[in-house]
C-alpha cells in the first residue's frame, strides 16, 4: 500500500473511532475542535488524491447532488406499529393478557425510552452502509439514503469483524433539542422556515432533497430492533441483540433497560418521567417489548403491530388552542410580558389559560394575534408557552398586536433600556404591580418564608392600602386583618403569628428577599457569608463586591444602585426597626469548613440539590466553584449523564465525587 493509502487508513480510522467513542460509547475523548481539524486534515490529502478516496471515508456523507425526489423501497420485513397503554391499569392488563396467553410469569421486558423522532430502517451490505428508509405506511418507504448518510451517529461502515452480510437495523432519528434551538435561532437570522418542535425539524431535514442542507441539521439515531439479518442469530433475548448492535458501532439508548413484570415496568415508566425534563431529546413516553425471543414468537402479532409490545405513553404536552385575549403583566422589576389568554385546554395532563409570549419581539417573531389558534407547550413545571401560530386557521382581518406605551398598573411612559429585550415600566416601587410583587417575593418560602401569606392576599392588602412596603407586614393588626374579605379571626391570628415567627432570620434570606436584580439564593448567600452584615453592603463599592466568586460587574452595579436608593434605605431600616434580627455569622473555623481552597466544578444532573443549592452548600464550605474544568480544579462532582468536563477531568486525573458524597458532607 503506498504510504499516503496507509496515512489515510490511519485518520479514518481514528475519524471513526472518535465518532463511536462520542455517538455510541457517549464517552467523547478530544473536543469538537480536535476532531475538525483531523478531519480537515483528511479532507485536503483526499483532495490531493481523489482516486483514493472510498464511500464509506467520513468525508464522503455529503457527497451526493440534490435529489429529485425519492426513490420508493419496500421493506422486506414490515415496519411495526405499536399498541399503546395510557394508564397503570391498561400497562396491568398487558401484562395480565401476555402472562396467559404465553404461561410465563413474571415476564421479563425490555423497557426503553420512546424517542419522538422519525422511525428509519437501514441496511448494512458487508459492513457499509447500502441504503436507508422512512417507515413510510409499514410496507414501503422513501430512500432516504443520501441524507441518513449525513448523520454523524449513523457508522457508514461497520465495527468489528464478525459482520453478517447483511444486516437491517431500525431505530429513531431525532433532533436534539439544544440542536433543534440552535437551528431555528440561526434560520430565524437568516429569515429562513423555523419549525415548531423538534420532531418535525427531524422530518424536515430527512425529506430535504439537497443532502447538502441535511448534513447542517443537528441529527442523531439510536436503533431499538434488527430488521433482516442474513447469518442466523444466537441471541436468546432482544436486549441481547441490542447490546450486540452496539459492538457493530451503532448507537443504543443508554437509558434503556430490563425489567421484571408489570411493577417493573411502572417503576421505569416513572423513573424516565422523571428523567424527562433534563433530557436533550424529546420523548412521548416509554415502549416494553417481552426480551424473550422464543417468547415473542409465540406471542406473535395483531394485524399491524406486535403483540409483545407496546408504549405506554406519556399525557400529551402540546395542544392547539384559541387565543382570546393578549394582557400584559408588570413584573417585580418592572418587566412588562405580554400573557395570552386561551381558551382552555389539557396539556400534559393541566388545564392551561395562559400562556407567555415573552416580549414583544417574540410576538413579532411568531406574528401571534388575538383569534390565533395556536400550539401550546408545557415543560415541566415551567410557565406554558405559546410556540407557533397555526397561519391557515387565522380570521379574516385580525390586526397585529402592539404593545402599551405606557404601564397598565401605574401609567408610567414605558421604556426599553439597550439590548434588552423587554419593555419595562422604570417606576420602581411607586408602581403598584412591581410593590406588589416585590411583597410576594418578599415573604415567599426561599425568602422570609411566611406561612398563609399567598401572592392574593398581598394583592389585595396593598389595594386595601393595608400596606406599601414590606416593613409594614410587620405593624398589622388583628383589627386591619379580619376587615379583608374572607378573613377570619382564626386565620388573622395565625397569620399574626407566622408574620411575628418570620421575624427571625438568617442574613442570607434576608438579602434574597430585599428582591436585587440578579441576586438570586446563590448570590444572597455569598454576599451574607462574604460581606457579613447589612450595614457594611450598604456602603460597599462595587470595585469589592467584583472580587468576591461569581460576582461580575454587572450584578455589581445592581447592588450597589439598590443600596444607593434611598427609598430602599428606609425600607430595610423600618425593616430593622420592627425587629428582624438574624444570628450574627461567626467566622467559620476550619473545621467548619473542610473545603477551603479548594476549586470545585459541578456537572451533570443532580436530584437532590437545585444546581444553585449545590454551590451554595459548597460556598458555604469554604470551596470555590467555576464552571469549567482546568489544571487548577481540584475537584470534579458529577452527576447523572456528565459529559464531556467528567471526560476532562478524567483526563486530567482531577478526583471526581458523586453526589452522595455532597449530600453527607
Ligand atoms: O422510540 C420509538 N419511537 C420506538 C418506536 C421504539 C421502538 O422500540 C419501536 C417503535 C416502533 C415499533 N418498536 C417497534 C416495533
């Protein structure tokens, strides 16, 4: 082999490794950066040798000419569907019905996450990479090959030596969502199609005729069956022939698992509920296929799909819905956000009538219009959004929305500060719906913690002019109390004595309920622990305040400019004078702070801290925590699914915790 053969061999080599180590292994072990300039590298010596180049060489996944349509191709094997179950009593009556039908009990399935992509079958001759399809109506599909070849995680040829020589695998194609961002932020500059969800952006790239463009979209594939395979297989069980998919350089849902019974199935079920929102992709629930192949056969199908499997889906998390109203809403800051207000509907599981449209860049953006009918997304626990307008079901004459010139509450000409996005009312405190708020946030439970005190009955107190500041909270009487509407003498007293509990402090929620902008838990208790009392923030500089961890200039100047208000003087010396006292803090000894000196990073998903409850515990230790990984870390924490700063410091030899070892410090 000439030299330059071999040198090539070598970078492919290396090329496809780095890319089965990332995809498959989720292990990544060089950067992006690494990886680009190997492959340009490759790129150009292929270029000075054309004659040498191979289809299944990396450089090769974009090298085909727009298409002029798809091919049709038939699967030899037809592409299932899959039963679906709702609830734990139809996941009960599964289970109940195989148990009979195969006289196996408990069955042991083969649980994974569904993934919410496209369904693809791709067919491997002697190890490369032949063609792709959509699963089109089950039996014939589109050849999709050009573009499935542009997906990083899909191997143009395959690991290892014992290769079959054919082989089928079928699995999902997704967009990742921080991908899927990505994508539409950048066509949104470009004046480009954005897409509503991640899944038709998936379905989008794959019926692109250009494989040019597809090879730009941020897609990814993980196989959940085998379709065809030529060589007799040995595997008795399904998860089996997945782990061997894997050998073959293919990825697999890391997440997947087996599980025993129905109880199994409804512990995974709830443990990748639960996993769902931290997760990259999205998901519609959770599939159980029985891992016995024996057993499978037996059990056989029902017209179009198995009768071993089924999903067992998650409650729906978009809907599409009417847009009756657009109000908006003045924020503790002075934040004005426009709220539509919708004609009810279930998403996920609640009834949503509201839903953020962000700021009036975003209502130009999505062009969003009262009478719209609109898609609307839940995430967890997050306030529901409106996503995209549905064009083809809006009135005739609806006009474009536009935002008030001047603040709903207080009537205050509204401004928008550079490069912020947001209207805001610059009011402050003189405005009724930011003292409002900034009560709220005042007594709320990370705050002062006061019992019985909800966001209504501050609302209504301060329309009542029972109070108009937080310092009054504490001059109440039983007499300015039971006057409220449906207040009881019994509730007055107990909130009585909640707001006299409350007066007792640490210095930490004291500074967080004073509502800085910018200074969140985190930042409170660094400067409680940093500055140590309230007297001496009072005259800090910012120059000083830029010097503790984690405070940069702007939060600073936010500081500083709070304290300098002299409204807000008084406020926190009425505050004082109606007695909040804190323990003072003493200078923690070393003993009492094991970590000192030392710099901490955390990664991953932790389940028992908030991310900033984990760094303020940390703080609170004496450590210092930075967010990214160097020869100075001392050390790593690592979460569930950490990626590529655990692979660093790995590298490194940097000491890694997990997060037990937090939880008992
Ligand atoms: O992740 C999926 N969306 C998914 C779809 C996973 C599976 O294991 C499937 C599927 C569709 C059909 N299995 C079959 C048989």
């Amino acid at each position: 082999m000439p030299p330059i053969n071999a040198e090539i061999q070598v970078i492919r080599k290396q090329l496809n490794d780095y890319a089965y180590q990332y995809y498959v292994l989720d292990e990544p072990t060089i950067s992006d950066a690494q990886y680009d300039e190997l492959y340009q590298k490759l790129l150009a010596i292929e270029k000075a040798h054309p004659d040498l180049i191979t289809p299944d060489s990396p450089t090769q996944r974009v090298g085909d000419k727009p298409l002029d349509g798809f091919k049709q191709i038939k699967h030899e094997m037809s592409m299932l569907s899959l039963g679906n179950v709702f609830t734990e009593q139809e996941l009960k009556e599964f289970d109940e019905r195989l148990t009979e039908l195969s006289g196996v009990s408990p069955i042991c399935y083969a649980a994974e996450p569904k993934l919410d992509g496209l369904a693809v079958s791709i067919t491997y001759l002697e190890g490369q990479l032949f063609q792709a399809a959509t699963r089109g109506d089950g039996s014939t599909g589109e050849d999709i090959t050009a573009n499935v070849k542009t997906i990083k995680a899909v191997p143009l040829k395959l690991r290892g030596d014992n290769i079959p020589h054919k082989l089928e695998v079928r699995g999902e194609v997704i967009m990742t969502r921080s991908g899927f961002e990505r994508y539409n932020r950048q066509a949104e500059i470009k004046g480009e199609k954005t897409f509503a969800n991640p899944r038709n952006a998936a379905a989008g790239s794959l019926r692109q005729l250009d494989p040019c463009k597809t090879a730009r979209r941020p897609l990814a594939f993980y196989a959940y069956s085998l379709g065809v395979v030529s060589e007799y297989l040995k595997f008795k069980t399904h998860s089996q022939s997945l782990d061997w998919v894997k050998t073959l350089g293919i990825a697999v849902n890391p997440l997947n698992q087996i599980v025993i019974g129905a109880h199994g199935c409804m512990q995974f079920y709830q443990m990748i509920g639960e996993k769902r929102p931290t997760l990259d992709y999205d998901i519609d629930g959770v599939v159980y296929k029985v891992d016995d192949l024996a057993l499978q056969i037996k059990l056989g199908f029902v017209t179009k799909s198995p009768r071993w499997a089924t999903a067992h889906k998650f409650p729906a998390e978009e809907a599409t819905t009417i847009i009756e109203n657009i109000d908006v809403q003045v924020g503790r800051t002075g934040s004005i956000t426009p709220v539509a207000r919708l004609h009810p509907v279930v998403v996920g599981g609640v009834t949503v009538t509201n839903a953020t449209l962000h700021n009036e860049d975003e209502i130009r953006r999505k062009d969003v219009r009262i009478g719209d009918t609109v898609f609307v997304r839940r995430a967890g626990d997050v306030i529901p959004e409106v996503v995209k307008v549905v064009l083809s079901k809006r009135p005739k004459g609806s006009q474009q929305f536009n935002m008030p010139t001047h603040c709903p509450a207080c009537e205050t000409k509204l401004v928008k500060l550079e490069g912020e996005a947001v209207l805001r009312c610059p009011a402050g405190l003189y405005c009724d719906a930011q003292r409002k708020q900034a009560i709220i946030h005042f007594v709320s439970r990370k705050a002062l913690d006061i019992d019985g005190l909800g966001d209504k009955l501050v609302e209504l107190m301060v329309d009542e002019g029972l109070i108009k500041t937080p310092a009054d909270l504490f001059h109440l009487k039983k007499q300015d109390l039971i006057q409220l509407e449906r207040m009881g003498e019994k509730s007055a007293l107990n909130l009585l004595q909640s707001i006299e509990k409350s007066k007792h402090t640490s210095l930490d929620k004291f500074i967080y309920a004073l509502g800085i902008r910018e200074v969140g838990e985190a930042t409170a208790l660094t400067l409680a622990t940093q500055i140590k009392s309230i007297k001496a923030l009072k005259t800090i500089k910012a120059e000083q305040l830029e010097e503790l961890p984690d405070i940069g200039p702007i939060v600073a100047k936010r500081i500083t400019s709070f304290f300098a208000e002299e409204h807000n003087r008084q406020v926190i010396e009425q505050l004082m004078q109606a007695g909040i006292t804190w323990d003072e803090i003493q200078t923690p000894s070393a003993k009492e702070q094991p970590l000192i000196g030392k710099t901490i990073v955390l990664t991953g998903s932790l389940s028992q801290f908030t991310r900033a409850t984990a760094k303020a515990k940390l703080l609170k230790l004496g450590a210092k925590v930075t967010s990214s990984v160097s020869k100075k870390t001392d050390l790593v924490i690592a979460g569930e699914n950490a990626g590529s700063k655990l692979t660093k410091a790995e590298k490194l030899g940097i000491e890694v915790k997990d997060e037990q070892w937090l939880v008992d410090l």
